[in-house]
C-alpha cells in the first residue's frame, strides 16, 4: 500500500495529458494511490470535439471505473 492517497481533480488530469510534469511525476508515482471521481471521467470524455485518439487515451489512464468502493 503506498503512503499518500490523492483524490484528483479535472485539471491535473488534463495536465497530466499534455505532458506537465507536476502531474505527471504525482500520476506516475507508485508511492501514491490516485483516485478520481466518476464526475472527473464525466468531465474529460464530454469535451465538446473530443478526437478517437484523445478519447482512447483518457480511457487509457483513467482504466475502468469501478462502482465497489469498499477498497
């Protein structure tokens, strides 16, 4: 288990897509446990023009959402 759980918001995954190394050095980390909100994953894919490669992409780092919050 790592030491620090984030909760991320929109931003620092969109940061995170286009290469900002904050959030990129934050998202890559196996020393934190980052969680999203299905409101984020909601917010990323309904961007209006929203390209194939983006979208695949998005569903790339997010993965699956899962509705098992118990751990």
């Amino acid at each position: 288990m790592a030491a620090n759980a984030f909760l991320i918001d929109t931003d620092i995954f969109i940061d995170y897509l286009t290469g900002i190394q904050p959030a990129c050095a934050l998202l890559d980390s196996p020393q934190f446990d980052i969680y999203y909100s299905s409101w984020t994953r909601k917010e990323l894919l309904a961007k209006s023009g929203l390209r194939d490669s983006e979208r695949q992409e998005i569903e790339l780092v997010a993965g699956p959402i899962s509705d098992d919050l118990s751990g």
